[in-house]
C-alpha cells in the first residue's frame, strides 16, 4: 500500500464524511458516531502478531487525521480517530468491532486491514449498518453491494494481481515449473485462482505443487520442503511472505536455498 495512495483513499473518505456532514446539519439529525464537534471513526490494525508489520498503515492514517485535525477539521468537526489492535486473529477482530460500534459508537469503521479479519466482521457491520469503508485488503468478496451494502472495498483484486503475474511467467518463463504456497484463507485461495485464470490451459502444467499454510503456524519450513520436492526446477511466487514474521520467506528461487 504507497502512500500516495492512501492518502488519495482518506481524502475521498473525508470529501464523502464532508458531504454527509453537511446534509446532516442542514437537518441537524446526525447518525451515531457524528455530532456538531466531533466524527468518531474506528479502525482495526494488527499492530502486534504475525501481520503487524502492516500496523505502520495505522499510525500513518491517525497522523493523517491529525493534521486535519490540525487544520480545522471537517466543517469545523474534529476526527476522533480510535485504533485498536487485533493481532491478525479474526475472534479478536470481532471483539474490537462489537467495541467499536457497540461502546465507542463510532460512525463508521475505516480501512481495517486483512481478509481473515475483515471477513469475521462483515456479515456483523451489515446487521448493524454501520460502514465497513475501504477495507485495506483485495479480496473479490468485498465487490458485492447487493448482498452487503455496507461494506466498500479498495485496492486492487488479489486475483487481478496474480492475473498480473501469470501473464509475466507465461512471457518471460514460458516452461517454468510452478509451486504455490498461499495463505489458507480468502486472500490466498483469491490470489491461486487468479494465477490459474491467467495461465489458463497452461495452469495444469506448469503448477507441479501447490499448498496452503494456516496463519496460526510458528514456521512454515515444512510447507517449503513439500513444495521443494515437488520439482527440482521451480519459480519464483511471491506470496504471502510479508505477513509472517518468519524465517524464511512464501518464495521459491531458481536452484537457489530460501533466504533466511
């Protein structure tokens, strides 16, 4: 995620809260979470446990928000930006949320990250009606307005980008030998799909192996191994490793160790 481009997602976010701000004093009837001074916005982020690299994304959005703060506000109504840590594990993503909506009464809940987390609430923020905006994962499940009003996506499709990465290894590697390690959730099967789509007839010969670890594992080595022996020659597929915090990187080089 750059940060030109959250800062692009939190200004549309903001001209968005503006416009509801403004209607809403026009008839001075608020929705929970917004007043005449203040707009609650709640956030969940995995600023510890296997994802909490990703916490960064956090601490960027709430100087974000301070320095609107800063600089008036929003129609002269300062965010109240409220932040709490999940740890990258769903059941706790779903006591935060109930927090969130239920004790702070935020307006909305804002660019929470990761699918497994995202995915325990959705169904929750739907019932409650409260928005699910911008959700900082591209899992496909998120494009869905019919079933699911309430909750907006963001970034590009996991699938898209793994299309992305078929079309590279069908150009630059046209008889490479694939395995994939996915994450076992919809952000992994997500990105297997779309790299099957892309290969397309060719997928059934060039995956020679294909596995899926569970967050929850210490280590993933062992996932590695049966990878490995699945072909002597494979290639490169750079997912999932930046949300582990592991020796050993999701990727498979040409002839070479996995690097520690």
């Amino acid at each position: 995620m750059s940060s030109t481009k959250l800062k692009r997602a939190i200004s549309i976010a903001i001209v968005a809260m503006a416009v509801a701000s403004g209607s809403a004093a026009a008839q001075k009837k608020y929705d929970t979470g917004a007043t005449d001074t203040e707009i609650r916005i709640g956030n969940i982020m995995p600023y510890s446990g296997p994802a909490s690299s990703y916490g960064v994304v956090g601490k960027i959005e709430e100087a974000y928000f301070k320095k609107i703060n800063a600089e008036g506000g929003i129609n002269g109504r300062k965010i109240n930006f409220i932040s709490y840590d999940d740890a990258y594990s769903p059941p706790k993503t779903v006591e935060q949320a109930r927090k969130l909506v239920e004790s702070d009464e935020v307006l909305l809940i804002f660019s929470s990250l990761g699918t497994p987390s995202n995915s325990a609430i959705h169904k929750y923020m739907n019932a409650k009606k409260v928005p699910q905006l911008f959700v900082a994962t591209g899992a496909t499940k998120w494009g869905d307005p019919k079933e699911f009003p309430w909750t907006m996506g963001w970034q590009p499709s996991y699938q898209s980008e793994a299309r992305i990465y078929a079309k590279f290894l069908m150009k630059e590697k046209p008889d490479a030998k694939i395995a994939v390690l996915y994450q076992n959730d919809d952000f992994g099967k997500d990105i297997l799909r779309g790299l099957k789509d892309g290969l397309g007839a060719k997928a059934a010969s060039m995956i020679v192996a294909e596995d899926g670890y569970e967050v929850s594992e210490p280590t993933i080595d062992s996932h590695i191994v049966k990878l490995k022996a699945a072909s002597r020659r494979v290639s490169r597929m750079r997912k999932t490793s930046s949300r582990r915090n592991t020796p050993k990187t999701a990727s498979i080089r040409f002839g070479k160790t996995i690097p520690r």
